[in-house]
C-alpha cells in the first residue's frame, strides 16, 4: 500500500504530456480548487481529475474488482471514496467550474490503440470550449 501514490502517477503524467503537447498549460493539485484536482486548466476553468478504477470504483470495468481479504475494510473504503468524489463534484458545480474525470482504463486504452487516442483527445477538446460541466472519458 505505502508504493500507491496519490500524486504523479503514471497515467496521470501520460495524459499531462498530452496536453502540453498540445498546448494546453495548467497547474497541479490546485489547492484553492475543491477536491485539489489532478489538473486544473484555468483558462478553461476546467478541473481534471485522472481517478483509478480500483480506488474510484469505475463501474463495469475489470479493474474494479473487490478483493478477497477483508471485504468490509474495502467495501467502507471504497464506499468514502464515492461519497467524497460526489461531493467534490458537487462543489465544483456549485462554483461553476467544470469537472472532466479521465479514468485509468480509458488512458490504458489510449496508450495502447492512436485511434483511441485521438478522439479521447477531441472528446476532452470539445468539452473544455463547450459549456458542459461534467463529463466522463
């Protein structure tokens, strides 16, 4: 458990390069944005979080699994985890700040197929200049 990171993980750092490749300049774990965001684009008032499947418990996806050992532990963990992503979702509504969640198998995917790749990437473009406030890739 001590080798998970909560900073600077690697599909985090992927999508990171990505959009400064491609232009987009942002600040890391914005501490007066709620929920201190992976990355937030201040120009697009956009806060990007980069969550994993496991700890954010991605619904219908394979690496959501439950573990075997001590299933109440993780079932009241993973239980905190949702209730504290909803309310930061809540917050950054509430502040009119939009809220684009990225997740772990969709950066997988994205590494491993260009296709896939490019059109997450005009997936996330369109929605910074659209006037949606939340979105899942």
């Amino acid at each position: 458990m001590s080798a998970i990171r909560s900073q600077n993980t690697g599909p985090e750092i992927y999508l990171r390069k990505l959009l400064f490749s491609r232009g987009y300049r942002y600040s890391l774990n914005a501490r007066n944005i709620p929920g201190r965001p992976d990355i937030f684009l201040r120009k697009y008032n956009t806060a990007l979080f980069v969550n994993g499947c496991f700890w954010h418990r991605h619904l219908n996806c394979k690496f959501s699994y439950m573990p075997k050992s001590k299933v109440e532990f993780w079932q009241k963990k993973f239980e905190v985890n949702k209730q504290r992503d909803l309310l930061v979702k809540e917050k950054l509504l509430c502040k009119k700040i939009k809220c684009l969640v990225v997740w772990e198998c969709s950066i997988r995917l994205m590494k491993k197929n260009q296709t896939v790749k490019d059109e997450y990437i005009d997936r996330i473009e369109k929605f910074l200049k659209n006037t949606e406030l939340y979105m899942e890739i």
